[in-house]
C-alpha cells in the first residue's frame, strides 16, 4: 500500500505499469530497448477519496484522466527503465497530495478608497460629457445672443 496521506492509500498492485519505446538521448539502443514508463491508476483504486478531492483530482489530472477513470502518467525522462517507473510514480503521489491538499482560505478585501475616488471622477466626468451633447433649446440659444 502507497500512503499519500492519513486517510489516502492505493494499492500497488491496482497501478499498471507498460513500458514503451521512448524517443530522445540513448543512441541506438532507443531502437531496442522499452525504457519509458506509461502508468496506470483507475480513480476507483484510490481508497478513502472523497467527493471533493476526486473533483480535485479531475481538475488537476486535466488531460491526463482518461473517460473511464484512469489517470495515465508517461514518465520518459530518464534513459533507465527503473527510474523512470520511480519517476511516474513519484509524480502519480505528488499529483494525488496536491489534490488532497485542502484550498488556502480566501481573504475578504475591500475596495481602496482612492479607486473608488477614481470611479466617482469618471461618472462625473461621462456624465458632463453626456450633458453637452444635448439640444440646445431656442430660449437658452435666444439668451446666449445678448
């Protein structure tokens, strides 16, 4: 069993592992050897998921979650196969504690006084503008002739 935190565990045996030829440093021996790790965990093999953090979980897996509920990680960083498999599996745990993490708390902030100056100024400033683009009425126009 993989303890991710007090409440959360997998079994190593419900994580699938297939290995696949991995492109990039190795020479020629990348033509021959199955190096890169593709891992496999069914959402359903998690023990102790709650409803909240499996969404978390969806949230972060992004395209990583597959429609039946598989979270595929391709660890290829490495030219080994072994670290490899301990790379997939070591970003599979960070994964599933990030999601298990609760969300920092959120601060009520107020509006700055001096933005709120600013929102004033500027309905002032339309409304003037506004203002002068009505008609001019015939006494007001009479009136300004004298």
């Amino acid at each position: 069993m993989i303890r991710i935190t007090n409440t959360i565990t997998v079994d190593e045996r419900d994580i699938e592992e297939v290995f696949i030829r991995a492109s990039g440093p190795g020479g020629q021996n990348v033509n021959k050897v199955s190096s890169a790790v593709q891992l496999r965990c069914p959402l359903s093999a998690i023990i102790g998921l709650t409803p909240v953090i499996e969404n978390e979980i969806v949230k972060l897996a992004g395209r990583r979650l597959t429609k039946d509920g598989i979270i595929v990680i391709e660890a290829r960083r490495f030219r080994a196969q072994e670290r490899n498999r301990g790379d997939a599996l070591e970003r599979l745990i960070a994964l599933l504690k990030r999601a298990a993490e609760p969300p920092p708390p959120r601060r009520k902030t107020k509006t700055p006084r001096s933005q709120k100056k600013k929102r004033l100024e500027n309905k002032l400033h339309r409304s003037d503008t506004k203002g002068k683009r009505k008609p001019v009425s015939r006494a007001s126009w009479e009136r300004g002739k004298e």
